[in-house]
C-alpha cells in the first residue's frame, strides 16, 4: 500500500483544514521542499499536494512549489486545486504533476470530465469523493449534493478512471480513525479499483488496518505533521 503524505498549501504554506474550514486552520513551519527531500530520502514515492489557494480562487496558484518539487525529487506528485480547465490541467502538467486531483468537476460537469479523460488518459487522474452519509459533497465540502457514493463510483468507472479516493468529511482532521466499514463495502463492491483511504488516519495501526483491507493507498495528512507517523517509521519500510 502506498502511504501518500498530503501538503496542502495555503499563502506558500504547509497548513491542515479541520473539515475544509478556511477559519480552522493550524500552519506547520516546515518548508514543502525540504520536507518532501526528506521525505523521498525516507522511501516515499508519491505525494498529495492540495492548492488551497487555487481551490478558492479557481486557478493554480502554488505551481512554483510544485516545479521545484517535481525538478528536484523523483516523487511522483498527483495535484489539485484549482483544476477547472484544461489550460489550468496543461499548467500543472507542465509544472512536473503526475497525476491531477479532480472532486467537483467530477460530480457536477461530467461531460467536461470527460473530455478532459479523452484528452489526458483516465490514468492521470485521482479521483476525489469527499462524502457525508455515504453521499458526494462539492465545492471544498460545503455544498452537499444527492449523489450516492456507489453511482458516483460506477460513473468513474464507466469513464475508465481506476485511481479513486474517498474522503469521510466527518473524520478528516480528526485522528478518529478512518472509515473502516465504509472502505470494506467499496472494496467489496469495486474489487478492481484502486481504492485510496483518505481523512481520520491516526497511526501506523491504522495503516495497518487499511493495508489488511485491500487499500491501494493512504493519505496522510494530520497524524504525520504532529508525529502520531513519524517520519523514521518511512525509513523502516514504505509500506506497512
């Protein structure tokens, strides 16, 4: 299973939102560069990068740490925020992404989605389903829709798309423990995607639960930047 720390990026920074909320945020000192070195020094293949800037604005605003990232590291770097055009996708691209992150546009322009699947290979695309009693939230999850989880999934699935992370909004920034019984029924109902663990993650327990369960990945955000996940327990082995 892929451990998949997660910088989020706000005015150059790295910072964590507790449930999405812009007024809730706690800012870590460490320099996004010098932590990814260490962190592919560590074993560490690939990395989340959120663009908290670009998600509010509408366009990529924190490329220049995302190239210097990309030149400098072999980490491979799936990227979102801001994502609402193909220019905008040709931008990160360009920039050194590996894959792009993509939620809302997913959910709420599906025939733009994909296009931009046709364009680009649904190989380059993660994508995001942040949900609330099992149904889709948008917009940085503040508005919640109708769609079911499940058909969000078939919907990806029918377009190709493989790579699909599920966020339980209840959970994220809260080290209470991902969504166990959730993921089992995803598992269990999409065998062949592959499924990313994302929000709640508390420890290296809980990656190991998720790798028992059949998760492709883990992303971590909270529990790595206030050491519940040290960063030598990489060094041990980058996978559980």
């Amino acid at each position: 299973m892929n451990i998949i720390p997660s910088f989020d990026l706000l005015d150059g920074q790295l910072v964590r939102l507790r449930q999405g909320d812009f007024d809730q945020k706690t800012v870590y000192p460490a320099d996004p560069f010098e932590l990814a070195q260490q962190l592919e020094e560590s074993g560490i293949r690939r990395l989340h990068m959120v663009d908290l800037d670009g998600a509010r604005s509408g366009v990529p605003s924190n490329l220049k740490i995302l190239e210097k990232v990309a030149a400098r590291t072999r980490l491979e770097i799936d990227y979102g925020g801001g994502l609402r055009s193909i220019p905008a996708l040709k931008q990160v691209w360009d920039a050194g992404a590996a894959l792009f992150s993509v939620g809302s546009v997913a959910v709420l322009a599906q025939d733009e989605f994909g296009a931009w699947v046709e364009k680009f290979g649904p190989d380059k695309f993660l994508v995001g389903a942040d949900v609330r009693d099992r149904k889709v939230a948008v917009h940085g999850w503040r508005e919640q829709t109708e769609v079911a989880l499940f058909d969000f999934i078939r919907q990806m699935h029918a377009l190709g798309i493989r790579q699909i992370s599920v966020t339980d909004i209840e959970r994220d920034g809260e080290l209470s423990g991902p969504a166990i019984d959730l993921y089992k029924d995803i598992i269990l109902h999409f065998p062949d995607i592959e499924l990313v663990a994302s929000g709640g993650i508390r420890d290296v327990a809980d990656l190991e639960e998720l790798t028992t369960l059949g998760c492709d990945g883990a992303i971590v955000g909270k529990a790595f930047f206030e050491g519940q996940i040290p960063l030598q327990y990489f060094r041990i082995s980058t996978k559980v």
